[in-house]
C-alpha cells in the first residue's frame, strides 16, 4: 500500500490509528499535539511529502525529467525547504511565490514561472533573479517580457504555455483549465504564430512548450492527448528556438475519499516516457496537491452540537476561513475523530460539520455520519495539506492558524498562529490624508 491511499486503519499519508485508536501523524499523536499548539491547526508529515516524490520519482524513472512543486498548492517556507531538500524545484505564479522559493534556499536556476497574468514588477523580479524560464500564457505577456528583458539587456528563456484544448473531466469546472476556450494558455490554433514572433523578438529566447490541463486528474486521457497535441506542434516551431523543455504541469489526483481512484502512475510515467522519447527533450512536471494534499491534517475542536429545521449541526472552531476548499469547490475532505476510531452511528445520525463564520457557504462537510461527535471533541479534516492554508482569509477578523511540521515523533511550529496585533499591523485608523488634487 503506498503513502496517500486511504484505506483500512491507514487514514491517508502518514496518518494512521495504532491499536489504541488514537490518530497519529507518524509517531506523534494529534491529540497531545492539539494540546500543545492549540485548535485549529495545519499539520503536515514530512515523511508523507517524502514518500509521494519517492512514487513520483520512481514512476519516472529512467526519463529525462525535473519535478518542479507547484507551489500554490502549500507555500509555507518548511514545505519548500523539504521540496528543496528531496532535489526538486518549484513552479510559481506570482512575484509573492518568487519571494518564498527563494527565501526556502531553492536556486533561480530551479524555478519556472506560470500563470496567466504576471506584472511588469513580477517579471523584473524574476528576470533579475534568473529563473529558469517563464511559461508564456498569451502574445501580450511575450511582448512585454521581450521590452523588460531589452531595459535590463538579458535575454529571457520563455516556454509557451499552450492551450491543447483536450476535454478535460475534472470534479468541478474551476479546476479544469485546458479546453478550448478556458483563459489559460495560448489557444492551439494561434501557437506557431507565437512561436514565429517569439523568434523574431531580439531578447527572448524560445526553450519549451507547456501545457496544464487541470487539476485531481486520475485518468491519464488528458495528459495523452494534451502531449500528442504538443508533440504535434514542435517540429513546426523547433527552428523558432532553443528547445530545451517539455512542461507537462501539474493536476496529478490524488484520493480524498476511501472510494476514491488512486492516479495512474505507471500510465503517467508510460505518457512522460512517450513524451520525452518523441520530443528529445527534458521533461518538467509541475506536480502540487500530489506532493502535499494528504501529508495534511487541519485539527479543529468542536464547540457546539444544534439542531435546527431537522438538521444536526457540529460546529467546529474551524471553518471556510481555515478551509476553503469545500465551500469553493464543494470539495470532499474526510472527518475523523481523533482520541477514538469513528464509531458506525447509521445514517440516521447524519451531521453537516460547520464553522463558526457568519455565512451560509461556510461548511467544512455534509450529511457525515458523526452523529456521537461531542463538544470538545477534537477532529481531524483529512487531505487538508494542499489548498488549505494558502486560501486561508482573515474574513470575520479569524486569525490564521499555525502549520506544524511533524518529522517521527517531533515536530516543529513552522508559520506561528496569527495574533489580533497581527491582524491590524498594515491599518490606521486616524487617516494621513494626501490630496494629489492639491495645487503646490
Ligand atoms: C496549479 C498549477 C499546478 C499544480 O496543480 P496540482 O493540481 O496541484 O498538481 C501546476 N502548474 C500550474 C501552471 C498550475 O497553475
């Protein structure tokens, strides 16, 4: 059974009940853990991280490749240093992602920059540091990175990122991102015709093609015709540069329900094999809830049982303001107690488990069979370690919660809990007035 298969005693990751019942994040168990950094709280395994790039590591064995973590998926500074620490680089999207990676200790060299609308001081910033390479979303951005590049006389290494416009099945539609008329990437039709003008500008220099199809793929349908469709493509523009990458993305799936589908890594790595044979080119995969989703557990404490209208509430100390996801996307995370194993209560006992935010959206799971879960109790929202606190908000003035790193049996506060003084650290509230308006 490999890390990150929900199924049996095993919770997913390293998350697992020993005879006693208790879950445990590897040796450490989460209760004692809950009392020592408080509720909610963000808990990542190291040993869970490291185990998923072992698979990926292994399911691309032998192909010409560099794993580059997404790291929108889960930002924090310890997360990038263990990426950092396994060999891999980082795939970002904005001048605040540049920022971190390099802070982590992760070389220029090793990051590629995505993402469908980079500024003028993000692509400064990048070019200054000496990124990799910019994945280009549409003939505008290349036209700017070639006029910054000329102000700062460097040439800029850009892949295009192209639309492979493939019928992508993802759970919900604001994770599917390459079909036809989605906004990211170059539309296929339009890709020679970039790669012709990317040649012709004096400082930008083609590297790569890209693709990203969407994200929770556990079929392999997408990235097949995705990489033909790109394939397709590069003898028309292999004059037009100096190929170097093949850019595959990200959107790696990964089970957030014991029913849910293990992604198929042997097709995966069977597709990248293909690709790179065909191409002649280095691969780069940009996987990032693959890496990190279940590696995380967010703790929360439950304060509250209600009934109202026929319906049994949980209510939590966490909520929309900690965990996005299942308001957003109407995401599935498993619920598990965690000092006991979760007794069979029957559907007759079915709880939605709410926040304490003043919305109607803000709910963390529903019709769960959590019938017997008590004030006070604590409890663990699995697969939380990606997309968790990267969309974590301040809304109704919550204070974020801290991320923990657990390596064994110890385990490091690495983003401390947010304080009220934090909170208000960017406010006045007796305005300094200017009035550009104003004659000299
Ligand atoms: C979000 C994103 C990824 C990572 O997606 P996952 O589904 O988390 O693997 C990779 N590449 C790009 C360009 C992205 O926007």
């Amino acid at each position: 059974m490999g890390a990150g298969v929900l199924t049996g005693d095993s919770v997913g990751g390293s998350f697992h009940r020993p005879s006693s019942g208790v879950l445990h994040c590897e040796e450490l168990p989460l209760a004692l853990l809950a009392e020592r950094v408080g509720t909610p709280a963000f808990v990542y395994s190291s040993a869970a991280i490291r185990a998923q790039h072992a698979r990926l590591a292994a399911a691309l064995d032998g192909v010409p490749h560099r794993v580059h973590y997404s790291v929108k998926a889960n930002s924090s500074l310890a997360v990038l240093s263990l990426m950092h620490e396994l060999g891999a680089g980082v795939d970002i999207v904005s001048g605040g992602e540049l920022h971190r990676a390099l802070l982590a200790g992760i070389p220029a060299s090793a990051i590629v920059f995505s993402g469908v609308g980079k500024t003028r001081a993000e692509i400064e910033d990048a070019l200054h540091a000496g990124i990799a390479f910019f994945n280009v979303e549409s003939e505008g951005e290349l036209l700017a990175i070639d006029a910054i590049a000329g102000e700062l006389s460097v040439i800029a290494p850009v892949a295009l990122r192209i639309n492979p416009e493939v019928a992508v099945e993802t759970a919900h539609r604001y994770t599917r991102t390459g079909a036809k008329g989605d906004k990211f990437g170059i539309p296929y039709d339009d890709a020679v015709a970039v790669a012709r003008l990317a040649a012709g500008l004096p400082n930008v220099e083609l590297v790569g093609l890209d693709m990203h199809v969407g994200s929770q793929l556990t079929n392999m349908e997408p990235y097949r015709v995705g990489v033909d469709r790109l394939l397709g493509l590069l003898e028309a523009i292999r004059d037009c540069g100096t190929l170097r990458w093949l850019d595959l993305g990200g959107g790696l799936a990964v089970p957030y329900a014991p029913a849910d589908e293990e992604v198929d890594l042997a097709s995966f790595g069977a597709v990248a094999r293909h690709a790179a044979h065909v191409s002649g080119l280095e691969l780069v995969v940009e996987p990032g809830r693959f890496l990190v989703a279940n590696a995380g557990i967010l703790l929360t404490r439950v304060l509250y049982r209600k009934r109202s209208g026929g319906k049994d509430y949980v209510i939590v100390d966490a909520g929309m303001t900690e965990l996005l996801r299942p308001s957003h996307y109407l995401a599935h995370h498993r619920v598990e107690p965690v000092d006991r194993a979760p007794a069979v209560v029957g559907e007759s006992h079915l709880v939605d488990v709410v926040g304490p935010v003043c919305e109607s959206g803000d709910f963390l799971a529903l019709d769960r069979e959590l019938g017997d879960a008590a004030p006070g109790e604590l409890l663990g929202i699995l697969s939380a370690g990606a997309y968790g606190y990267v969309m974590a908000s301040n809304y109704n003035s919550r204070c974020r919660p801290p991320e923990v790193l657990v390596d064994g049996t110890r385990f490091a506060v690495v983003t401390r809990r947010e304080t009220v003084d934090d909170l208000t650290r960017l406010e006045s509230a007796t305005p300094r007035w200017e009035d550009p308006c104003a004659s000299a």
